[in-house]
C-alpha cells in the first residue's frame, strides 16, 4: 500500500506564488478520475454488482483495491489534494479504469510526472502524409519532427534546397545541415535570424526528452560540432512553432522569401509539416521553380 502523508502549503505550490495554476490542473484531474471511474462498472472487473450502488461505476475503495494502491491516498488523488503520484502507481490506476495511450498521457500530464514519451515517429511518412505533401505542390513542404529530423519532403521542396547546383546534406536534420555544412549555409542569407529561433523551439521540445539518451547525445554531438549552436543553446531560450519569414538563395530563381507556416500532424506525435509560401509578389512570379531546370 501507499503511504501518504497529509499536504504542506509548501506541496501545494501556494508558498512559491504559483497555487492556481497547479490548484486548476488537479481540479481538472479529480475531475477526469471521477468521470472515467463512472464509466466502469464492476462487472466490467469481475466484481459483483453490490446492491447498494447510488452512482455508477466503480467506487474509489475498488479502484484502489485493484490498482493496488491505498484507499486514501486515491481518494486524495481524486479529490485534488497536492500528493506524489509516481508513474508505476499512475500506471496501475491506469490500467484499473481501462485508459487508452491518449487517456494515460493526459492523466500524466494532469499529474505532472515524468514519463517515457511516445514512440518517435516513423523514419518515413506514411502514404497519406505523403500524399498531402505533393498536393501542397508548387508550394514546398517538408515534415519535421519535434528534433528537426527531416521525415519527409516534396517535390517543390526538393528543388528548394536540393536542386542541381547543391551540395547535398546527407545528416538527414536540419539543425545538423545548417550548422555544420557551409554549403547548406550559404542557401539561408538570414540564417544568423533564423538560428535561435530554431534553437529555441528544439529547448522547448528538449523538455519533453530530458531522460532519453538519443537526445542527449545529439545535443552534446551538436554543440561540440558548432560553436555556434552552444553558444545559443546555453541561451536557454524556449519558443514554440511560429510563422515568420525565411530567406532562400536559389541559383536560378534569385532570392526567395518564403513565410513558413507549421501545421501539426495528428497521426504523428510531435511532427509537423512545413509549408512555404511566397511572402511577397516578386517570390510568387518565381514560383514554381521547375521552369527554371
């Protein structure tokens, strides 16, 4: 059994200043045990149906007897009182009230614990994403994931930056291209604006990564390969995907400005497509850029 001892003013994060915003989410916690509890009834966990049930579902002695956890400290947990709640215990709740992977990272996050992220997404879109990125044709397109890992391109993107006259990139991310290979350089006039903008949103992402190995050893790769990128990532600055506008020198087709527009991508946890568009009449007149092979 759990052993639980009662909340401080401390653990409820009223002396730090900030109680409401925490006292908000374990309201919306209690708020979403109570509701998915109600939702499970005891034949549903080999119990007998009991004679004296007044609300439906399982009662919180049942959930708790069955995730093996103790009575009262579900039952705070339920109520939103502040206590720890680690992962494996989380877990066990989790599996009591039958939550799917979408219900458990929400139950999760409510708790504010630590946890192994979702699977990376694939190493290749599928065909659908695939399809979505060629019908945004002229406009380019790309899909990134939450590290800059380049999953997936179109046509007109491929012409952007992998036209005949390039060096090709072969890291397969972004932030490795741009800040290591000169030759990537020298397609980004404003890439000296455009860098901690990218650092900042990789910071933001990173704390959802902190215990993973594979992230960590890219950022330490990258910082001893770039002065440059240490030098902003121990700005520990955060940013979140915004448009804003990119610069692109095309051998052909001159200087391109391109706004750079984020759309999430459901079917892919922390993916997202890239979409450029012309940011001025002149880059528009010089879209697409296959007239110009």
């Amino acid at each position: 059994m759990t052993t639980v001892q009662p909340p401080s003013e401390v653990a409820t994060g009223q002396a730090a200043g900030n109680g409401r915003p925490r006292g908000q989410r374990r309201s919306e916690l209690a708020a979403f045990l109570r509701a998915r509890r109600a939702r499970i009834g005891p034949a549903d966990v080999g119990l007998p149906p009991g004679l004296r049930r007044r609300t439906p579902g399982l009662r919180r002695e049942e959930v708790a007897q069955l995730a093996g956890v103790g009575v009262t400290w579900y039952t705070w947990l339920e109520q939103g009182r502040p206590i720890h709640a680690s992962v494996q215990v989380l877990a066990a709740v989790a599996r009591t009230l039958r939550l799917d992977q979408a219900e458990l990272e929400h139950l999760y996050r409510l708790a504010e614990v630590q946890t192994a992220p979702a699977e990376a997404a694939a190493a290749a879109p599928s065909p659908a994403v695939q399809e979505i990125l060629e019908s945004l044709d002229p406009l380019p397109a790309q899909l990134l994931n939450s590290r800059f890992d380049v999953l997936g391109r179109n046509r007109a993107y491929t012409d952007l930056i992998y036209h005949r006259h390039a060096v090709p990139c072969q890291h397969g991310n972004s932030l490795w291209c741009c800040f290591t290979e000169p030759e990537v350089r020298r397609s980004f006039p404003n890439f000296d604006e455009e860098a901690p903008r990218m650092v900042a949103t990789l910071r933001a992402s990173f704390a959802q990564h902190l215990n993973e190995p594979e992230w960590t050893s890219f950022i330490g790769r990258l910082s001893a390969a770039s002065p440059q990128f240490a030098e902003l990532w121990a700005r520990q600055e955060v940013a979140g995907p915004a448009s804003h506008t990119k610069h692109f020198l095309h051998p052909t087709a001159g200087l391109l400005r391109l706004l750079s527009t984020s759309l999430a991508v459901a079917d892919l946890p922390e993916a997202r497509i890239l979409v450029y568009t012309p940011a001025d009449e002149e880059t528009r007149r010089r879209l697409p850029l296959t007239r110009r092979r």
